[in-house]
C-alpha cells in the first residue's frame, strides 16, 4: 500500500517542538534533575535555568520577569486569573465581562463563578468576530470585579482590540485579563504600551511542549489561591516547577523574538494565498469573521453542503491534517459557540473549517492542499446529492 505523505495545518491546535527548543528540553532532562527549591548545586542549577526561562519569557512579551508565574499551561493561567481576581475583590464587587467567543478554558471557570453567585455579562460579537469596544463600557458597574476578553481567536484568527479596552478598565478601576494563547509568537506583544494587567500564554502554541504555560500579572494585581500547597512561583501557584518544560518554553519564546517579523510576513502571504486559490477555484466557500484584523497564519472557512467532520476525515485520507475548531472541543455534537456567536446558522457553523499554518508549511504545500480541498469538496458534495 503507498504510503501517503502527510502535511500538517493545525498549528493553533498545538505545534512540533523546535529542533532547538527540543534540544533545550532534552539537556535539562539529562543534566538538570535538581529540585529548583533545594539550596544545594543541583537545586540551584534547576533555578538558573528557571530564572533564566522567566527573563526569556519576559523579554519577549515587555514585562519584568518576576511578574510571570510558571504553570502546567494556558488553561490553569485563564483559570488562575479569572477565579483569582474574582475571589481576591472585596465587598460586592461580584460582577465579570467577558465575550461569547472566549475559550472554554475562561468560560468554564466564568460558568463556575455562576454558581458562586457572580454575575457574568457575556458580550455578544458581531460577524467580524470583534469585540466592540464600547459594548464593554457599556456593560461595566460599580460592581465589576474583572473583564476577561482574548487576544486573538483560536477559531477564527480575529484579533480582538485589547488596548482600547485596556484603557475602558483602566479608566473604572477594572482589571483586564487578556487570554494571549494564540496571539503570543504570531504578533508583537508589548504589554506595557498594550496595559494589561494579566496575560495567559502556553507553550504548546510555541513549538515548545505540551504540559507548560505562564500567566502575566502585573505587580500590584490582587489574586486569590486556586489551588494549595507550597511557596512556589511567589507564593502564586503551588507545585514543584516543571524545570525542563519551562526551560523549553522559555527557549521557545526566544525563538519566536528572534523570527517574529519575518514569520508574520510569510505566514501572511501563505495564508492570502490559500483563500484566493479556495474563492477562485470552489463555488460556495467563504471566509467566517474578518479578512483584514487577524493573526497571520489563520484561516476559518466554510463550504457550503459540507460536514466539517467528513472533510476533515477526506483531507485526512489524502494526507493534510486540519480541523472544524478547537481540538478541546473535537467531537462535540454542538456547532462550534464561536462560529454559532458571530450568526451562523448550524449549517454553515458544521461546514466551516479551521486552517492554521506553521513554520514548516510551504507555498507548494498549500497549492497541494487547496487541490485536496476541491477535489473532497467536489466529491462529498456529489455524493451528497446522490444519497
């Protein structure tokens, strides 16, 4: 049987390592096995390379190191924040803002502060896939405690406008936290001239490993415990440091400085170039949320008559790897909540396919892939007919 050569467009679903950021991680494995709160050689061998991850990370992202808290990934850090600072306010303050399009790993604990008696305004986002500014300064009250709004949508790709909204909390008193999983890496991210004041990101996304991530807070900022245990991470989150995972991250973001500009160019171009190919060559195909206000390397589109699933299953076959949305929702019944937030009807959210592109993709990858979409499109859409 011949063997299929495989393409890989799931890049905001997780990312290959890095040669050198696998190299980072292996030498720490082998060389660095020290508990990094031990005062002996070995334990502060685990500290430098903490410390020095932290100063990477940091730099990367135009914060002090010690206002990066080290965690098991993006999902803890969206939790850490949004049901730290919830719990951390005083008085009545017991009201949070977020939007429709969120993650689940900032709806859920947002679900979870429901059942605490917060109230939760979510946000409802127009076709663009853009939160409005002003929708959220017409939600604030007295009694707003936090707003939780992302930076770029895993989904879609749309980045949403957190620096005008950071300027709307800063005005009420409000801290905002800005889930940046996906942004981080793909677009320059400079907290100061943003002003945020927490800032979730995973290394996952990075091609650095899975199981690693850190939360952004800015000094000052108030956070109740979420979990319990030792004076790790300055007393903000309990548990022996993953020293190897962090060090990998912290080579990750480095790496993502060093080539930021020019990925964003290519990545850009790639991505221009598959949607014009898909328009021009297949008849009843589209682009969900904005063309022009997102990260470079992300493409929603939908074909109409199609099952997203089926087609992911037939590039599959044919040896491209992509997906209908999030991989933490893969399998749900449900169309996906952003595609359904933005007004598409079920239909439409089931024929929708996310492509996201990495480092390793090419120009001639995608002029394969595209080929692969019409000839499955064609096909599903015939058999269809005749079923």
């Amino acid at each position: 049987m011949r063997s299929v050569q495989r393409f890989y467009f799931d890049h905001n679903a997780t990312t290959p390592i890095a040669p050198e950021v696998l190299e980072t991680m292996v030498s720490c494995l082998d060389q660095v096995y020290g508990n990094a709160s031990s005062i002996h050689h070995f334990g502060q061998s685990a500290k430098q390379r903490l410390e020095a991850a932290r100063r990477q990370l940091a730099a990367l992202i135009n914060a002090a190191p010690q206002e990066i808290v080290f965690t098991a990934g993006g999902t803890e850090a969206d939790n850490m924040a949004v049901l730290g600072v919830t719990r951390a306010a005083e008085g009545d303050r017991r009201h949070v803002i977020t939007s429709a399009i969120e993650h689940p790993a900032v709806l859920s604990p947002c679900k979870q502060l429901m059942a605490e008696g917060v109230e939760v305004t979510s946000l409802r986002v127009p076709a663009s896939g853009v939160v409005n500014p002003d929708d959220v300064r017409r939600a604030l009250r007295p009694e707003t405690v936090l707003i939780s709004i992302m930076h770029a949508n895993n989904e879609l790709g749309t980045i949403q406008p957190v620096a005008e909204i950071a300027q709307i909390a800063r005005e009420a008193g409000v801290p905002l936290h800005v889930d940046g999983v996906q942004a981080l890496g793909k677009i320059p991210v400079d907290i100061q001239a943003l002003g945020l004041d927490l800032y979730s990101m995973s290394g996952h996304k990075l091609y650095a490993p899975k199981g690693v991530g850190a939360l952004y807070v800015r000094r000052g900022t108030r956070l109740a415990p979420v979990s319990f245990g030792g004076h790790h991470e300055r007393d903000r989150r309990p548990g022996t440091e993953n020293v190897p995972g962090i060090a990998a991250f912290g080579a990750g973001a480095e790496l993502a400085g060093s080539r930021l500009r020019a990925e964003l160019e290519r990545l850009s171009a790639l991505r221009d170039r598959l949607e014009g190919a898909v328009l021009d060559r297949i008849p009843g195909a589209g682009i969900n949320g904005s063309r022009w206000n997102r990260v470079p390397n992300t493409s929603n589109l939908y074909f109409d008559g199609i099952d997203g699933e089926a087609l992911v299953i037939a590039l599959d076959l044919r040896g491209f790897a992509v997906s209908t949305g999030a991989a933490c929702s893969s399998g749900a019944l449900t169309p996906s909540h952003v595609l359904k937030a933005i007004g598409l009807s079920d239909d439409r959210a089931r024929a929708s396919m996310r492509f996201s592109l990495g480092r390793a993709n090419t120009a001639g990858q995608v002029d394969a892939l595209v080929d692969a979409i019409q000839a499955s499109v064609t096909h599903l859409r015939r058999i269809s007919v005749h079923a």
